[in-house]
C-alpha cells in the first residue's frame, strides 16, 4: 500500500515593526528682550567703556567683578550685581617702552583649576595717523595678562602672544594695522584655548575675524608658549603664518569685535560680533540696514558657516565724529549655571564726540 502525505503551504504572515522615531537634536534661538536695556557702570565717572571685550572676575550675588578697558586703560568694576556696580580700580597703563605704548585693554578672561586668571588684551602703539571718527591711527597687538591673586592685579607679558606676519612698520594704506580686539575660551573639553582676533593688515583682506589656538597641559593650565595658527584647510600649524578668516564680512561689510564663548546648554559655541556695512555709509545712507550686532553658531569653535542672526541694528563703527550713532564691543555673559540666559552688554554712544559707555540687555535662548 502506498500512503501519500501531503504538507499544506500556509503563508507566513509578518507584522511590520514600527521603526522608533528618533527625535532630532534640538535647536534654539537667542532671543533678546530689547524692553530690559540698562546703563552699566554710569555712575562710575568713566567714557569710552566698554573698550574692547569684558572679562567676568566674579559673578556672585554681592560680589560682582568685570574687567574692561576705558579710554587707553584697564579698569576692574565692582559691585552687589551687574545693575549695582560702585567702585572702580586702574589695573593697567599704557607703557611708552612696552608694544603697548599708547592703550592695553584687558577684556575677557579664562581661569584654570589653579585659580590663575589669563586675560587676553588689546594693545596699540599709535603713528600719528587718525582714523575715520577722530580716532588715532594704530598699530594692534594680542597680548595676555595673568593674574596670581583672583584679578586684584595683573602681569604683563613683554612680547605679544600672536606673532603677526607684517610688522610695524608695513603700510597698507589705512591708518590701522596689525591684530587686536582679541576672545579668549577654553575648548569644549578644556583641552585647548581659543583665542579670536580682528586681522587688520588688509593686504588683500577686509578687516575680519582669526583664530589661533593654544595647548592645554594635563593639570588644565594653558600653555601659551606655542602658538598655533589655522590654515586655509582649517588645520593648525606652529609655523607662524598669517591665519584663515573663520568670520568674514560679505560685500562691502567686515566683521569685527568678536566674544566667543562655549555655551553648555545648547551644546555649541557661540560668537557675538560687529559687522561694519562700511558700503552703507560710503554710499551716503543716513540710517544703516546691514550694519549690526550679529551672533553665530559652531559646532566646535573652527567652522563658523551658521547663518548669521543680527541682534541689533545700528553702525558698527563711529565713522562720523558728530552725527551718527554707533554700538559696538558685544559680550554674552550667562547670569545661571546652565547658561541658558544672561546679558549681551556692549558700548554704546549717540554721538562719539559725548563718549560712549556700557549698556546691558537680558536674553534667553529658546527651543525652536
């Protein structure tokens, strides 16, 4: 007897698994509250403030400390909050021997795990030349401060701390010259030091912002005793050289003034900074629309191709002496730990001939 079997076929039926959506990381926006301006340090009897970047001493309720330059000095300003400051203390002169003959401006400031204080500052020597604005001509410097006793005093190193490719005596036709108005951060993972600077030789360039970088040693204390310069290729190299633009004005437009900090709540860098539309008022306009306060975004602190956000509208420069108003020198400082708001403080003036002084606006930044 033969006996068959047969095997049916069933077809397999297969649930499709939902894929988890990932969320995507998120993004944020600066906003800031244009309502809540304040004058800052008025009181104080200073002009020409804040002169270059402003370096955070010390931020807690009661004792509040910044560092900034005014007129060719640098001061420390102090007081019970950054809307309460009530003394005043010279720290730094000008030395008619030093590359900072005629201004040293100390501004911003980093602060390694030993307590010393290293603030980088702007110096000038100046030719006699005067610039747009009844400003004398200059020669600019990079130069650092160290401070051993919490920013009660601060030394001077003898030589600049980023060696320019043209020297003093190099004519590029302007009456400014050299590096200066410089940042200073430590890197995401305090692992290296950035450090920002308006490259003014021209020479083939408008006036815009560089970056050079310094090692960091195990301890976390900086090694500033070689520098390294970024190249076109956006590596670094201890052959001095003249360092890539990572912030540049478009058109008839430079970008100046740099604050550069790392910002841990959105997890990017961030730069606040002046954009001098210079074609506006070349071109005879009484009321600027380029010129500004403008912020960008990096990932890590070399590649700045974000799109830029302009904060405030006004010119960049006060490039006439009596008639036009100017804001300049921005700053972010974070006023809570997770440096999710704080205040954009800069320098501003009506005219230049009545001075310019600091002002501060509250901002936050926020989900898109």
């Amino acid at each position: 007897m033969l006996i068959f079997l047969f095997f049916g076929c069933q077809e397999e039926i297969i649930t499709p698994v939902e894929e988890p959506i990932i969320p995507g990381p998120k993004t944020y926006s600066l906003e800031l509250n244009t309502d809540s301006e304040f004058p800052v340090g008025h009181n104080l009897g200073l002009n020409y403030y804040n002169d270059i970047t402003v370096g955070v001493i010390n931020n807690e309720p009661g004792n509040y400390q910044l560092i900034t330059a005014a007129g060719t000095s640098s001061y420390i300003l102090k007081g019970i909050s950054l809307k309460e400051l009530s003394e005043l203390t010279l720290v730094a002169e000008a030395d008619p021997d030093a590359f900072y003959a005629n201004y040293v401006g100390l501004g911003q400031l980093i602060q390694d795990p030993q307590g010393i204080i290293y603030s980088v500052f702007h110096a000038e020597q100046h030719d006699g030349t005067i610039l747009p604005g009844n400003i004398p001509g200059f020669y600019a410097s990079v130069g650092l401060g160290i401070s051993s006793d919490g920013g009660v005093s601060f030394e001077l190193n003898a030589e600049p701390l980023i060696q320019n490719t043209y020297d003093i005596s190099y004519d590029n036709g302007y009456g400014d010259g050299g590096l200066g108005e410089p940042s200073i951060t430590y890197s995401k993972d305090s692992t290296e030091v950035f450090v920002y600077y308006v490259d003014h030789n021209r020479s083939g360039r408008g006036v815009n912002i560089c970056m050079a970088k310094f090692d960091v040693f195990a301890d976390g204390t900086p090694d500033f005793s070689d520098c390294y310069y970024l190249n076109d290729n956006n590596q670094f190299t201890n052959s001095t050289i003249r360092s890539k633009e990572v912030v540049a004005g478009t058109g008839y437009a430079d970008a100046i003034f740099p604050h550069v900090s790392y910002n841990s709540f959105i997890d990017k860098y961030i730069m606040v900074y002046s954009l001098n539309h210079y074609g506006e008022f070349h071109n005879g306009s009484s009321t600027p629309s380029a010129s500004g306060i403008y912020y960008r975004l990096s990932d890590d602190g070399i590649s700045w191709t974000s799109t830029p956000v302009k904060l405030i509208t006004d010119w960049s420069i006060p490039y006439s002496y009596n008639e036009h108003s100017f804001i300049w020198h921005p700053n972010i400082i974070y006023s809570n730990d997770e440096q999710s708001e704080g205040y954009l403080l800069y320098s501003k003036a009506t005219t230049l001939q009545e001075g310019h002084k600091m002002w501060a606006m509250e901002f936050a930044f926020t989900e898109d």
